[in-house]
C-alpha cells in the first residue's frame, strides 16, 4: 500500500470550475491500494479559500474524515480560460512557514522518508513552501506524480488552452522539477491523449439509471453532467479530458502507461508559460528499469543561471478505455 499525500486545487462544485481534482480526490480514497495521509490544497483552478471550503464540503458530502490542510498564496483571476492572473504570493519567510498544508508535507517527508508518494495537481506553490522550509525535502520523497506542464500548445477544441499548474507558479515548478529524485509529469498534452466523451457519459448514466441509483458516490455523476455541459459552452466539444485523474491512475497502475524518460533543461521564465524544454530522450533504452533510468542522469542546479537540468518522466496512456474503465470504479465507489 502507497502512502499518499494529494496536493491538489480542487474546485469540483462550483459553477464554470473543473471538476477534475474531485474526481482524482475520489479515485484516491477509493482506491484499495493508497493510504491518503492527508489531502494539502493549493490555488490553481480558484483562490485558495474557494479551494480550501469545497474541499472540506467535499470530504464531508463522503463522510471522509483524512485530514485536509490549507495552503497559502494566489493571484488574481482576470479569466479562468484563458488562464490570465496575477501572482501575489508573498516571498517572505514568516508566511512561508505560516503555510500549514506545506508544513505537513514537510513532517510527512520526515515521518516517512523513502517512502511516501506525492502527487500535486494544482499549483506548485506548497510544494515550493516545503522545500524553503527545508531544502531537502524534495529529493526526500519517494514518489512525486504531477499534473501539469506542457511540451507544446494545447489545443482544445477551437481554442488553444494556457498551462495552468505550473505557470501559476513557475518557482515551484522549476524546484520540484530539478530537485525531485523520482518524477513522472502527466503533462496537458499526453492527458489529452484520453477524451471521456459525450457518448461514455451518456452510458454511463443510463446503466446508473438501469442500476436503480445504487451507487456510492451518486452526486458525482451531477457534477460531471455540469461540467460537461459548461466545457461544451466554452469549448465546443462534447467531451472533457480528464487532466487530474490520470495522473491518479498513474501513481496506482503505472503498468497502464508508457514511460518516457527524458532530461529536461529549462530556465524559470519556461516556465511562466507551464513549458517543458526537454532536451534528451531516453524511451529508446528500454532495458533499462524506471529506477536505473532515474539514476542516470547527474542533478546540475545552477539557481545564479536559472537554468536546471533532470531526468523524468513523460508517461503516455496505453489505452483511453482502459484510463475512462478506471474512472468509472470512482463513480461507482
Ligand atoms: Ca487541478
């Protein structure tokens, strides 16, 4: 069993929100083979109260009672969309410690060092906060899984969608990036690789229907149905990508996915725009296991330049039916 703490900007309930936090929060506790530590929120999809309130609105609608920790920092929204903000989140050192989501993330690390499993789906921010708090908390994690970052434009739709995660805070993507021991990202590109459609939602709703409304998490399928119709609005398109929860079904059943090992190389502006500068691959090496693959490469971090330099994960979806199957249990619970 992993230990797991979910780092996350969940916003499953509010109007013109995504959903996809929630959906990931649930597959989590859900899921026979993680041990959730503690859920730590961040902002990202929305301010951190927003985050905070809906989370713990969340674990109470499920009867759930693992911790749930607030984060710090934020921006201001101009357009969710089209992802516009401005940052405002405090350098000062004195509220960096005051941030309790990062605090427990840092006595978790020394609570279980080499051992517990990471994965943050929002911004970077409390991830950012542990390692100021103590510099050796990164490379101190076992695991960490992100959603996040893009290797080119992402197109959804008609539109061509910001990076959101990493862009709302490029300081703590570039540190988590270049300090992480063992890191895979499912960035918005390859999460895009699998689509939950109009049609599987549609049957999906049916068979619950069928099923008599027997079903754990039935308020789930509510949310999905507003989401799916708000993206539609906005995107046109009669599907949604499930972002967050891939990256879930990572961290549980990597065995569903590609590795793809590869050495970034990018500056902190990069990352202003979510950007991963990868600039060597290694998927050809296939005799090579995960952990040798994480050992090649020598960590160089040159924070006066900027400029880091690590090898990671890029992990691409074996089969879309497989990952929405996955999904599905949630719903299920
Ligand atoms: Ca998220």
């Amino acid at each position: 069993m992993k230990k797991v703490i979910y780092d996350c900007d969940n916003t499953m309930g509010i109007s013109n929100r995504d959903i996809d936090d929630g959906l990931a929060l649930l597959y989590l506790i859900n899921n026979p083979e993680v041990e959730l530590l503690g859920v730590t929120c961040t902002y990202g999809n929305d301010n951190i109260d927003y985050v905070y309130n809906q989370t713990i609105e969340l674990m109470k609608e499920i009867n759930c009672d693992i911790p749930v920790y607030k984060g710090r920092g934020g921006y201001k929204m101009k357009d969710y969309y089209a992802g516009v903000y401005i940052n405002e989140t405090s350098k000062n050192i004195e509220d960096v410690k005051k941030n309790e989501a990062a605090q427990f993330i840092v006595s978790m690390v020394h609570k279980y060092p080499e051992e517990l499993s990471i994965i943050a789906t929002g911004s970077m921010q409390n991830l950012y906060d542990a390692s100021i708090i103590d510099q050796s908390i990164i490379a101190n994690i076992k695991e960490i899984v992100l959603m996040g970052g893009i290797t080119k434009p992402l197109k959804v739709g008609n539109k061509i969608m910001n990076e959101l995660n990493f862009s709302v805070c490029p300081e703590g993507a570039f540190t988590v990036l270049n300090k992480a021991t063992k890191l895979s990202v499912l960035t918005g590109n390859n999460c895009m690789d699998v689509e939950f459609t109009g049609d599987e939602f549609r049957a999906l709703k049916k068979r619950f229907e069928e099923e008599g409304h027997k079903l754990k998490n039935e308020f789930v399928i509510r949310k999905i149905e507003k989401w799916m119709n708000e993206f539609k609005d906005e995107y046109g398109c009669d599907s949604i990508v499930l972002w967050d929860v891939i990256a879930a079904i990572y961290l549980t059943n990597p065995e569903l996915f590609d590795d793809r090992f590869v050495t970034i190389r990018s500056k902190l502006d990069d990352f202003s725009i979510g950007y991963i500068n990868t600039i060597r691959d290694y998927t050809e090496n296939v005799t090579l296991s995960r952990e040798d693959v994480f050992k090649i490469v020598d960590r160089y971090k040159d924070v006066e330049l900027n400029i880091g330099r690590n090898v990671i994960n890029l992990p691409t979806v074996k089969s879309s039916e497989e990952v929405n199957k996955k999904m599905i249990e949630i719903v299920h619970g």
